[in-house]
C-alpha cells in the first residue's frame, strides 16, 4: 500500500512540476541567506567607512584630545559702563595701553591742564605721562589692558635748537621698553603734543643743553654730554601692532 496518499501526491507533483517553483527553498537558496544574514553587519560597516571618507572623516583607532578651545583676550572695554560727571576742566583722551602684543586705545576722563581746549603741549604730554604710568583700573586690567611705561620717566619741553614740537625725556630713547615707546607715541598722536602732521618728535636727555619748562624758560636738563639726537614718530598700524620694532621705527627730526 502507497504510504502517499492520492492528495499528497497531487501537490508534490504540483511542486515537481516544471517551470512552478518550490513552497519551499531549496538547500542552494537557504544556504545563500544564511550567507547574506552572516555578511550583514560586514557590510554595514563597510557601508559607514565609505560615508566617513566621503566627508573626509580620517578613520583612527587611537582616541584624540584636541585639548581646550582656545582662548583670546578681548581687549575691549564693556559698553555699558557709566562715567562719572566731570567738570569743565575733564576732557575724554585715548590713552594707549598693552594688550596682548600690540597697543590699543582706551578712554578716559581726564583732568587736562587748559580744560577742554587744552592747547599747551608740555602740560598736556605730561598729564598723559601721569595716565600712562597709572596702573590700569579693575575694567582695563580685566579686559587684559597693562602699561609698559616705567614709573620714573619723565618728560621736558624742546631743548636749545630743538624745533618747538619736540619733547625730551629723562631716558634715552633707545633704552626705553618697545612697548611703551609705543604707547607715548600713540597717546600723544591725536593731541597738542604732536605736530602739525599728527607726528610725535622725541628725544633723550638734552645734555649740556637746558630744556624749556612750562613757562617757556630755560631749565636744566642734564650736564656733561652731547644731546641725544631726536626722532619722529608717527602712529601707524605698523607701530600699533608691532610695538617690539618702535624704538627703530623713528625718523631723524
């Protein structure tokens, strides 16, 4: 007796029969998806690598500390900051100070001899003088602000034969600080100080000369040595922003 019974054979017929496939896979089919659910996640990498480099991603294995951000000093003042009620003899200068490596402006209200409209060129350079050898205030010195004049410098009027725009000072200019050559040429650029070009003439001590004092006299200003020759400067975007070069940057007034 046929263990097949008369329907079950009929479908297995069915299932033999050319050109009607198989209900059921057969061992090649079955074999090939157990090989494509194996290469799945391979591919699936294969896949990220492709996209990574697309987006020029450089693959690495070794973790990478790019540190901190990097951090850069503002040098600016805030905007919001309330000045104080001045009087008549208070004008707002720009005084130059160090921040970072070049020097940049900052306003201040200052008492200036002759007010306003001070005109009187040896006063004025010395009450700037006195504002650049302060030290910068709490907002200033946040900001990154610092000054680089030496507390003993000073300041007189033209020497004999000196033209009358020039100023000496009580040190050589060649042994003053860059930077605060810097700033006193800055400072003094856009005020009575300067000339009629907006340049700054400066020199060292005067020697066997005698300086002019305030009232336009004659005063001593050293003994026994030949006047320290005078230079022009002039406060361009080259000395604001190289200040190390400004002892060099000078011409022969």
């Amino acid at each position: 007796m046929s263990r097949w019974s008369p329907r079950r054979r009929a479908v297995q017929d069915a299932a033999d029969a050319p050109g009607i496939p198989s209900a059921r896979p057969s061992p090649a089919r079955r074999a090939a998806g157990r090989s494509v659910r194996r290469a799945g996640p391979l591919a699936l990498l294969c896949v990220l690598a492709s996209l990574a480099a697309g987006c020029g991603i450089r693959a690495t294995s070794v973790p990478v500390d790019a540190g901190a951000a990097p951090s850069r000093v503002g040098c600016v003042l805030p905007t919001d900051q309330e000045s104080p009620p001045g009087s008549d003899g208070d004008a707002f200068v720009r005084v130059y100070l160090v921040c970072g490596s070049r020097v940049s402006p900052v306003e201040r209200e200052v008492r200036m001899p002759g007010g306003r409209s001070a005109a009187e060129r040896l006063p004025v350079a010395r009450k700037l003088l006195t504002e650049l050898k302060r030290q910068p205030r709490a907002t200033e010195e946040a900001a990154g602000f610092e000054t680089a004049v030496p507390d003993d410098l000073t300041v007189g009027g033209a020497a004999d034969g000196d033209p009358d725009e020039a100023l000496r000072l009580n040190r050589p200019l060649d042994e003053l600080p860059p930077f605060a050559l810097a700033q006193l040429v800055c400072t003094y650029a856009d005020t009575a100080v300067a000339d009629a070009d907006d340049g700054v003439i400066l020199g060292g001590p005067a020697g066997d000369g005698r300086s002019r004092d305030d009232d336009g006299n004659d005063g001593d200003a050293g003994a026994d040595r030949a006047a320290a020759p005078l230079q022009r400067y002039e406060c361009n975007a080259a000395l604001r922003t190289s200040p190390e070069e400004a002892v060099g940057s000078g011409t022969e007034a």
